[in-house]
C-alpha cells in the first residue's frame, strides 16, 4: 500500500501485481500522477474505490470479484487461441498427409526414401491427433 500516487508509482516500477486498487479521492486530487499510475500497471488489473465510504469487506469482495472475472478471461483467450491455432494447422496437416500417402505409393519407390516418408507419416499422424485432442 501506498500512501500517496507518487510512491505507488515507485512501487509500480520495482514489482508487477496482479490489481491495483485505486483511491477515488486521489485520482480526483491528482489526476496527472493518476494518468502516469494507469499507464505503468502493466497487465494488473486496476480498480477504482472510494475507500471513504468503503469498509474492507466491500473492498475484499471488489478485488476477489476482479481477480475471478481476469482468471476468466484468460481462460476465454487461452481457449479461443487454441481453437484458432487448431484451425489453422488442420488444412496444412491434412495436406502434408495426403502428400505423404500420395508418395508413398509412388511404384518402384527406394526402401530408403519410403522409410523415411513413413516417418514423416507417423510424426504427421501424431501432431493430428494432438491437435483433435480436446484442450
């Protein structure tokens, strides 16, 4: 905790935080020092009281409430990020499979050539299968 927004900038500079809770009354009395505090928060997430009317069980819930809603997000963005990767990856393993089948029965093929087409083919077939995996 910080006393004034000038200390809690120093304190923003030397660690990173989850939430950062901010007193109404002092982002009205300084509101250039409030700006600067904003930008330095980095991925925290900020919250705004007015801790002149707000006993500590209220603030306790505020900052829980926060906390849950952020690890929620991330959740969401983790998942949809997976999904979109997954997509993307589908069509060029398919292809890399159908190649890989396509070769393989090319005639008179060397023994080496197709045992190392098989291997592709098994790596392929793996990263396929991670990728229809639910997450």
């Amino acid at each position: 905790m910080a006393p004034s927004l000038r200390q809690a900038l120093t304190l923003l500079r030397s660690q990173e935080y989850s939430a950062v809770l901010f007193d109404q009354t002092l982002e009205e009395t300084e509101p250039d020092d409030s700006q600067l505090a904003l930008e330095r928060i980095g991925l925290a997430i900020p919250i705004h009281m007015n801790f002149a009317i707000s006993k500590m069980d209220r603030v306790v819930r505020e900052v829980r409430g926060a906390l849950q809603r952020r690890k929620k997000e991330v959740k969401l963005a983790r998942q949809g990020a997976q999904q979109a990767l997954r997509n993307e990856l589908k069509g060029p393993v398919t292809a890399l499979l159908l190649s890989c089948e396509m070769a393989l029965q090319v005639p008179n093929l060397h023994e080496a050539a197709e045992a190392k087409l098989r291997v592709v083919y098994d790596l392929v077939q793996e990263v396929r299968s991670k990728l229809d995996a639910p997450a």
